[in-house]
C-alpha cells in the first residue's frame, strides 16, 4: 500500500497544484455532494467529464492512478454485488440467480460508479495540495467557529501526520527485534501484542515528551503568524465548473 | 556583563532524586563553552533550565542579567536549543515550514517569517531542500535543520545537547563546521557532550558535572587532565595540547 499514488502529495507545476487551497476543498466538496446527488447515467457521464478533466490538468500520473483502483476493487465489487442482490425487481432473463434484478444491477454499477469517482475525487485533491496547505485550509475554516481553537486543531492534524510514520518505523524495529529473538514461538497471541503495544506506548510517549520540549523552547504559541491567501482567476474558473456541474446533476 | 549567569540551580525531582545540586556558572559573550559529564550526571537536564523548559527547585538563571521567569518567550528567543534527537524536533512537513515554526510562533508578519526562514536556510547551507521532507535528510543535514529552525529566532545564544550522538564522520564534520562558523558570527556556543575529542579544541572553556555537580570549570588544557576521574574519557593525543585534537584539517 505504501507504493500507491492514491491520496499521495505530488509536487507539479499544474493548474490545480497552485489553486488556492480553500476553493480547491469546496470544490471538491461541491464535487463530492453532486456525486452523492447523482442518480442517472446522463448526471455520472457529465460528473465524470468534469473529474477526467480536473485529471487532466492535474498532471497526476493517470497509469498510476487507473492502475491502482485495484486496491479499491473489493470493496467496487462488493458493493455491486450487494446492489444487485438486495434491490428488488424484473429478474434479468437466462440468469441463474433469480435473486438479481436490471435494477439491482443498474443500481449496483451506479453505486460502483460513483465510488470510483469519490474516490477519484479524494485522489486528484490530496495529491495536487500538500499537508501544509491543508493545515492552513483546515485553520481557515475553523476560524469562525467559536471555541475551537483553529491553531490547536491543526498542530494537532500535523503532529498527527508527524507522528504516525515515526511510531510506524518504530514498531518495525520493535518487531524485528522481537523476530530475532524468536516471539513466534510464543503461541498466546495477547502476550505476543502486548509485548510489542507496551514499550511502543512508552516510545511514543518518550518521543512526544521531547517534541514538546522542542516545540516549547521555539516558544510554541497558539497566537501564530496566520497563512496568506492568494486567489487566482483560474481558481474562479474551476469553481463555477464546480458549481456548474452540482447545478447540473440538480436539475437533470 | 555576563550574558548568562547561573545561581544555586538546584533540581530535585519528585521521588527525590536530585538531578542538579547548587551549580554556580557565569558565561561571557561570545564564549565557546563543553560541557561534559558522564551518563545520567545531569547535563541535559541542567541545560533545559536555561531558557525555562524545567524549572529548578532552587536557584535563579538570568540573561542579560534578568531572571528567565520574568519573560520566558525572550529567554526563548535568547537562547536556542538543538535537542539530542534531531528527529524528535521537527514539527513541520517540508524543510521550510519547520524553519518558519518559531517566527510563527511569534507572530511575525508572514513576509517576515519568510525572509527569517530565506536567511536561516541560506546559512545553513539548505536552501535547496526547502521544499522537502524533513525527514529524508542525512543525519547532518537535520542537526543543519534544526539549526536553521533556531537561527529563525535570532538567538544570542545556542546550546547543543550531543550534536555528534548518531553521526557518521562526515556528518560530524558538517556539524562541527557549522558550531564553528555560528561562533565566528558572534553566537555564544554552549556545547554539551561526552565525545570530548571532537570539540574541544575550539572551546575557551571546558565544565564537567558529575553526579548532578559543577565538579571542574576552566581552560580545556587545565581540566582535561582530571576527565577521566568524573567517567569522561580523555581524548587520545590530549597531552600534546587540547589544540591538536580538532578533527578539521
């Protein structure tokens, strides 16, 4: 899983790579609601027109992308499948299952379609916009919202991002460590997870606890320096496509 | 005027161990100070009283002969701290949003931030890795960073807790390099280490605590003698003069 493009950050010098980042995440919220309003092929066509499009201009590595939907395919199939199990209706002629309805199967691969474009959706931003975008964005937005602090929560979500591939390698170590020192041989599988969860724990917290030393002696203050904004007419651009394509899958 | 001065620092932690006992120092400007001491003798937690990440139990640290408590953002700001783990210190997701966490922190207008975090790099040496992942860099290049991250706050005063720990000999190279070249700026330098061979030969001054105790204080050539006695290890090739030991050529 590590080598997959999807919801990965890829540094280009594209259209929605320099978007700001506050229109780029309402469009893709806007995107992402027409998607959950679209009922009908001719609303999914017109959607996924919009998304092939916003691929385009992303210069994401399309192969990657297409290739790496296989990771998805389970969950595609799956939710095909029990569409066209659990919707009633005209069976379809010569089929052995009499279970499976045209409509059960239409809606089964609308629904498939529509993942595939949420998920296309998710991939195109998160790896058009950097973490650090994201926290800005995250803090912009939060900041009307009475007591909450915008700061707080997004050192939060970048400690967290900060954190999680720390704690990962540690626990590879851990592991291997334990490997060598034969814990197969140890059939009890509660003892086998404790003995790495304790001193993974003890780790973590050893490391936070230098982290907020560091933080502290840089004078770490939830009044900070708040991000600049920079709204480029091209961003206009792709939010009225946006706003285009909700009111289209409305009203169609 | 001393630029920092220590007086009666005590810390006892709450099972009653006590950490530090009594420590007297005065440092002048401008000063290239080692401090050693064996495992467990209480350089680091001594060197976090400095600027107010532990509060001592007895005793006062002043700065430009005020007390740190009065204003501890500018003891902060007085006195940058490169941390023993350079991986534990970094909090931003590319190089330069790491540098631009303590301006930020200060508030400073963003193009303030931004022109603090263009000269710390540059000094550095990193401005090319400003767009990348902190975490990619060799083990020299973070201590660099965290360098850079301190440089950003305008410190008169920097103190490394064990920059060498973890570094193959070209990272301590780089390193040394850049302790030195921050001194030749007009930084005060207050080195802590064990790995007396690798710095001494640039310091005016050599401190050892031992057991939590100011135990020796003074020109490197008069206390490297009595290292050895305090569990430090006395460089090879030291009786020929503390001088010959730098690891520059």
């Amino acid at each position: 899983m590590a080598q997959m493009m999807f919801f990965h950050y890829v540094h280009k010098n594209a259209i929605l790579h320099n978007m700001d980042g506050r229109i780029k995440v309402f469009c893709m919220v806007l995107m992402s609601l027409a998607t959950s309003l679209a009922v009908n092929v001719l609303d999914f066509t017109i959607l996924t027109c919009v998304v092939f499009m916003a691929l385009l201009v992303s210069k994401l590595p399309m192969i990657s992308l297409v290739k790496d939907m296989k990771f998805f395919m389970f969950l595609i199939i799956f939710v095909f499948i029990m569409n066209s199990l659990s919707i009633k209706g005209e069976p379809i002629p010569n089929f052995p299952i009499k279970s499976v309805s045209i409509e059960g199967v239409t809606a089964g691969l609308l629904f498939a379609w529509r993942l595939i474009l949420i998920i296309m959706i998710c991939s195109i931003v998160t790896g058009t916009t950097s973490l650090l975008v994201f926290k800005k964005v995250i803090e912009w937005y939060l900041r009307p919202i009475p007591f909450i602090s915008e700061t707080r929560v997004s050192t939060m979500i970048n400690l967290t991002f900060l954190l999680i591939p720390v704690i990962l390698d540690q626990y590879t170590e851990m592991s291997n460590a334990q490997t060598a020192r034969c814990v197969e041989s140890r059939k009890n599988p509660i003892k086998r997870v404790m003995f790495i969860a304790v001193p993974l724990l003890s780790n973590t917290l050893r490391k936070t606890d230098e982290l907020i030393y560091a933080m502290e002696s840089r004078c770490y203050s939830e009044e900070r320096t708040r991000a600049l904004f920079k709204v480029n007419p091209l961003d206009w651009i792709v939010l009225t496509t946006s706003i285009l394509a909700v009111t289209l899958v409305i009203i169609l | 005027m001393p630029i920092l001065e220590v007086q009666h620092l005590t810390h006892i932690f709450p099972d009653g161990t006590v950490a530090i006992e009594d420590i007297n120092l005065k440092i002048e400007p401008r000063e290239f100070v080692v401090i050693a001491g064996s495992n467990g003798s209480g350089k680091t937690v001594f060197i976090r009283h400095l600027n107010g990440l532990l509060s001592p139990t007895k005793g006062k640290v002043f700065i430009d002969d005020e007390p740190i408590v009065k204003n501890i953002v500018n003891a902060r700001k007085k006195i940058g701290m490169i941390f023993q783990d350079s991986d534990s210190q970094i909090v931003g997701q590319t190089v330069k949003e790491d540098v631009a966490f303590g301006p930020e922190n200060l508030n400073l207008p963003p193009e303030d931030v931004d022109r603090l975090v263009q000269k710390s790099l540059q000094s550095v040496g990193l401005e090319e890795y400003a767009t990348q992942d902190p975490h990619v860099l060799s083990g020299g290049q973070k201590r660099k960073l965290a360098v850079a991250g301190v440089l950003a706050m305008k410190p008169k005063i920097i103190v490394f807790d064990e920059p060498f720990t973890g570094l193959d000999y070209p990272g301590i190279v780089q390193v040394l390099k850049q302790i030195l070249l921050l001194h030749e700026k007009g930084h005060t330098i207050i080195v802590v280490t064990h790995e007396l061979e690798k710095v001494l030969a640039h310091a005016n001054r050599l401190i050892i605590i031992h057991k939590g105790k100011l135990v020796e204080n003074g020109l490197p050539s008069d206390v490297i003698g009595n290292s050895e006695r305090y569990g430090v290890k006395m460089p090879l090739r030291a009786n020929e003069g503390v001088e010959t030991l730098t690891w520059l050529k």
